[in-house]
C-alpha cells in the first residue's frame, strides 16, 4: 500500500499541491487593498504561522501510534468536548472542499472533454470521471497520490511560467508600488480582509500525519518536507502577485473585486494594460492541475483522519470502508446540489482556523506537559511559539467576523 522508500520531494509535492489551490485566484483580489507590499508581509506572516502550527501537529503527532490523526490527539490531550469542536470544524472544512472539487474540477473536465469530442459532455458525467479517477488513486494508497501529484506539479509549473512569463516582464514598479496614488492613500486599514484567504490558501494540516504514516515515522523528513512544500507555494503566490500587482493598476481592480476574483474577468481587466496572448487557456490548464492536485491533498486528510476516527485498518476492506465515507457524501451532495457550497463557503477559513492554528497550539502546550522527556522531534521555539500561533487564529477570527459584518473597511476599487 506505500513506498518502501517514499521520496523527500514527492511529500513535499503532495503539500505543496494541496496549499496551492483556489488562493491562488483568490489573494490577488483579497490583498489588492494592502497592495503588493503589504501583500507579502501578509503572506510571510501566514506562512510562517501556518508552518509553525503544522510543525506542532507534527512534535504532538510523534507521540502516537502511525496514522494517528486529530480524534486521537485531541482526545487524548484536550477531551471530548474539544474533540468534538475539531471534528466538527475539520469534517465542515474537508468535506465542503471536496464537495467544491468535485464541482470546479467535473466543470473543467466536461468542457475539455467536450471540446476534445467536439460534442457536449455533461456536468454530471464530468463530475463522475474526475472523482473516479483521482479517488481511487487516495483509496490505493499515498505513494500513488505521491506519484501522480508530482506529474500534475510538473506541468502547473510549466503552466505557471509559461502564462506569466509574459507579464513579469511588463512589470512596471510605478504600478508594482502604487507611487502614483493620490497623497494619504491608505493600505494597512484592508489588513482584515486579507489575512483570512491567506489562511486558507496555506491550509495542509490534515496530511500532517498522513505524512508521517507514509515516511515511516521519520518526523525530521516530514519536518523537510512540510518545509519545502509550503516554501514552493509560497514562492509561486509570490510571484503570482508580482506578475498581477505589477501590471494592473490597484484603481482599476474594481471589476475583479465585484465578480470575487473570476480568472476570466481578472484575465479581461488585465489585458487592457499588457498583452495577455493564450494566458486564459494556459491558466484553465493551470487551474485544472490545481484543482486535482488539491482535491488528493485535502482527500487524503480526510481519508485519514476518517480512518483513525473509526479505528479502520489498513486493509483492502478497512480502506474501502474509510473511502466510501470520504468519498460518497461530498460526490452525492454534489451531483443532487451542484452549487449548494456558494451558500457556506464563506465560512471555510473560520471553521479552518479552528484546526490549523488554535488547536495545533493548545495540543503542543498540552502535549509537553504530559510528555516532559521527548527526545524525539522537537518544534523550533518554546511557549513564545504557543502564543504567537494562537494569537494568530483569534486575530484571523476576529478578522473574518468583522470583515463580514463590514466592522473593519473592506477594499472596493
């Protein structure tokens, strides 16, 4: 069911995947308040907070059994009551991002398969080829999602550089900067709309022990690994916002901001400023390998966390049972309800605060009280650490609350 010797770049491929997802569309458009600038130290800090509470899962992680996941964790060091509050949150987070997958993902696969056919494919039919296909490689096992996630990052990153390349040479740091904004021009206050999608858009911490189950229990590898994953996605959102931020003017984002950051009307909005050539169809192929690389990162969390709730084995039959309660709900939601995530989605990166960065701290204070003499992987930092990643989910909750009752300014164009 797993390599024998899992390779340090493919687990870092299967984060990098699942981080790398639909944040990628969605931070040019959240951070356009606080503009470039103010856009990388958002994303600095968020992906040093997220790492950091992801490394904690992992010391915490340690101490139990392989493919050991949340329920046994936060049973065992917090109680039920908080067992519960997770479980809630990290079911809510990953069936509601499969369910979204399966739809994005089933949309693209029906048009380019139909394209191909020179005839009309149906949503449902692409819905079922997408989800067949990428499901049964997480029920195999995680070298395959290893294996098939390393081709899909290969060609996003081909797609990347090829859509881009055009742009990051058209860069204007007149516009890259906004120096030609009127005086008294103001950023910082559009900080609380941002901060969440840049949560969500480095959320991977249901693979954590996936990670550790498949690398045979060596934590300083999935440590490398959860380190070179996130740094790539980091790296590619980077450059994302320099190629978008240096190109379209800040006072001309209104149109992206009113239609939530769609990739055709942000591709439209763009090309009045710089060339944009096949960047609409080299972004949909970009998309695509997005979307299934993240639906076998996020799956993958599931099936295991879904595993270890229900103390289901590693066998034919015990990965069948697990697959069939990840994998049915969202695909039967889906195909009865095709759009019903709209209604909830909103909430994703408040229930996703929940188990990325408030419990990940409370489980490591716990957990170092009740196990004093670890001498096995150690996170970097002591209680400052603790702090600093709690202090980050309440400040990214309050944010997502006061953005949405529109307490806090909210950036318009």
């Amino acid at each position: 069911m797993s390599a024998q010797n899992p390779s340090l770049i493919g687990g870092a491929l299967i984060i990098a995947g699942t981080v790398i997802g639909a944040g990628m569309f969605a931070n040019p458009t959240a951070t356009s308040g606080i503009w470039f600038t103010g856009s990388l130290v958002v994303l600095l800090y968020t992906w040093f907070s997220m790492l950091s509470s992801g490394l904690m899962l992992l010391e915490v992680n340690t101490h139990y059994p392989h493919g050991a996941s949340f329920d046994t964790m936060v049973k065992d060091l917090l109680g039920k009551s908080w067992n519960i509050i997770n479980g809630i949150a990290v079911a809510f987070v990953l069936y509601l991002l499969t369910y979204a997958y399966i739809f994005v993902g089933g949309d693209l696969t029906a048009q380019g398969l139909g394209n191909l056919l020179n005839g009309q494919v149906g949503l449902p039919a692409g819905q079922l080829i997408f989800f067949t296909v990428l499901a049964f490689c997480v029920w195999a096992s995680t070298y395959l999602v290893d294996r098939l996630t390393s081709i899909l990052i290969g060609g996003m990153v081909i797609a990347f550089f090829w859509a881009t390349g055009g742009l990051l040479s058209e860069v204007k740091l007149p516009v890259l900067f906004d120096s030609q904004a009127q005086a008294g021009t103001q950023y910082w206050i559009y900080t609380a709309s941002a901060l969440p999608v840049c949560l969500a858009s480095f959320g991977f911490h249901g693979n954590v022990s996936s990670l550790l189950k498949y690398f045979n229990g060596n934590a300083r590898k999935v440590a490398r690994a959860l380190q070179l994953g996130t740094l790539i996605a980091l790296t590619i959102y980077i450059v994302w916002q320099l190629a978008i931020q240096g190109n379209l003017p800040r006072s001309s984002f209104a149109p992206v901001i009113e239609a939530g950051g769609q990739v055709s009307v942000l591709i439209d909005t763009l090309s009045k400023y710089v060339p944009t050539g096949s960047m609409n169809t080299v972004l949909s192929f970009f998309a695509y390998m997005a979307i299934a690389t993240s639906f076998l990162g996020v799956t993958l969390g599931l099936f295991d966390y879904l595993a270890d709730l229900f103390k289901w084995d590693d066998s034919t039959a015990g990965r069948t049972k697990t697959a069939a309660l990840t994998f049915l709900p969202p695909l039967i939601c889906c195909l009865l309800f095709p759009t019903g995530f709209v209604t909830v989605i909103g909430y994703v990166g408040l229930a996703a605060t929940v188990w990325t960065a408030l419990i990940p701290a409370m489980l490591l204070f716990k957990a170092r009280k009740k196990f004093p003499d670890n001498e096995g992987y150690r996170v970097y930092g002591g209680l400052w650490l603790i702090v600093w990643v709690f202090a980050f989910g309440m400040i990214n909750i309050a944010a997502q609350i006061f953005s949405q009752l529109e307490i806090v300014p909210v950036f318009k164009g």
